[in-house]
C-alpha cells in the first residue's frame, strides 16, 4: 500500500496585507502629560481609513483562508497544514483564482486610495497628518500571496548522522508516536466537519417555520465528499462517517423537504441518528 508521504504533502500559505492603522505619538503623548502617566502605558492608536475601503480586499483574504483551511487539514503548527496528493490540482486553483480576485480588489483600492486620503483629510482634522499615509505603490507591495509545498515526514527515510543506534531509534520512535497523533487530530477534524454541517441542517430541519437555502442541504453531502478526498491515511472512523453520511444525504432534496412537513420530521429523524453516531 502507498505510504502517507506518497499521497500527502504539507503546504504553508503566507499572506501579507497592509494594516489600516497607525499609532499616534502626539496624541499619546498628550494624553499621558495630561493624565501624569507614562507615554509607554498606553498608546493611540487610529484607523488611517475607513473600515469599509478595505472591507473587498479584507474579504479577499478571509476567503483564501476559509478555502485553504477548507481543502487542507490541520497539522502540528496552524501555519502549515496536510495537502493531499489527490486534492492537490484542485487546491492550487483555488488559491490561484482566490489570488487574481485579491490582486483585482488591491487594484481597485489603490486606485481609489487618494479618495480615501482626502476623506480623512476632511473627516480627521487635527488628527490628520500628511505623512501616516503611504504611496499607493507603497500599500499595494505590501500584499502579498506565498505558497509553500513541503514533503509529507516519514520515519523510514530519517536520515541523521548519529553513530548511537539507540539513540537514533529513541528518535525514529518519537517521531512515528508524534505522527500518529498529528494524524489523529487531523482525522478527529474530518469528523467534526461532517457533524458541524450535519448539526446546521439539523437545526434548520427543527425550526418548521424556517425558509432555508439549497446550500444547507447540498452542504452535507458536499463535505462528506471533500471529506473523503482528504482522508489520506484511509481512517476507518472517517470512512464509516462519509459513507453513513452520504447515504443521509442521498435521500434528501431540498425541494421535498419543504413540500413535505412528515418528510422533513423523518429527515430530521435520521440526521439527528447521523449526528449521535458521528460522536460515538
């Protein structure tokens, strides 16, 4: 059988962004002499815009975070997260179309950016200086989106230069236990993603007066299958929990769901059942 770091490889996704603020020392220090405090307890700190300049290009970066987490697992360090072979191509898309829409909305920004300097010109008055402000060309090299592939460890290719065969087992052994348990969680957050889009519908299902989206439904059969894709040490656990969703998810449609109030009760029955054995 292929071993984990033949379906498997860690990736990092680093993402730099301009900070829309900037601490005032003048105020600060005004503030401390006015109080008989030190300068360094506390600082001023202003927003240079207005929240919503940034707000496109901030929800830019939210989603290329929510679609990395989403098509990774995690691993020992937040920062760096299991990328299966099998889900490889349509990760690197992702981030890549999710990359252009970041560039687009920084363009967009920085076009309109002297705007924005010239409102809180007007809307900061004393508090505004000439010089908290950056060039456009200055904030837009400030963004940016890295990725980085890694290989997946394995115990049987560690090669070190120590003499000592104990110790070197004692290493190889360490290694393998914390493996194992960086697997563990990753499969234990497979799980809990079923259940968190189980729960969602099952809640919805409970509310009868409730209008929900096709999305909530499409949802769970769609995770399970993600899923699936990402289970890259075979788990058994998760492979029961994909199949037992699946089958819940096979029998729903939106549309009968809000035709039929008897079988929107039987499904909620069954998610409910799904729900009790995904934490068993």
């Amino acid at each position: 059988p292929m071993k984990i770091n033949e379906r498997a490889m860690l990736v990092k996704l680093s993402i730099s962004q301009w900070y829309n603020n900037k601490v005032d020392r003048k105020v600060s220090d005004e503030v401390a002499a006015n109080y008989g405090v030190s300068e360094h307890n506390d600082r001023y700190v202003k927003k240079l815009l207005p929240p919503e300049a940034l707000k496109p290009v901030l929800q830019c970066i939210t989603e290329l975070r929510s679609f990395h987490n989403r098509n990774t697992m995690p691993w020992q360090d937040d920062s760096v997260r299991i990328l299966p072979s099998a889900n490889f191509f349509t990760y690197r898309q992702g981030i890549a179309e999710r990359k252009a829409e970041l560039q687009a909305a920084v363009d967009r920004f920085c076009a309109a950016y002297p705007a924005w300097v010239e409102h809180a010109r007007q809307s900061k008055k004393g508090l505004f200086n000439e010089l908290d402000y950056p060039t456009p060309q200055a904030i837009a090299s400030q963004f940016g989106v890295s990725m980085t592939l890694l290989p997946f460890p394995s115990v049987s290719d560690f090669r070190l230069d120590i003499t000592d065969i104990s110790i070197m087992d004692e290493i190889k052994r360490n290694t393998e236990v914390a493996l194992a348990e960086a697997l563990k969680g990753a499969n234990k957050d497979l799980i809990d993603r079923i259940y968190k889009r189980a729960y969602t519908l099952y809640s919805a299902l409970c509310e009868q007066d409730k209008v929900f989206r096709d999305a909530t439904v499409n949802a769970l059969g769609e995770t399970a299958e993600l899923v699936q894709t990402l289970n890259v040490s075979n788990d058994e656990r998760v492979n029961l929990a994909v199949k037992a969703t699946l089958e819940v998810a096979g029998l729903i449609t939106p549309d009968r769901l809000r035709a039929s109030t008897a079988f929107r009760n039987e499904t909620a029955k069954r998610v409910a059942e799904l729900l009790t054995a995904l934490k068993e």
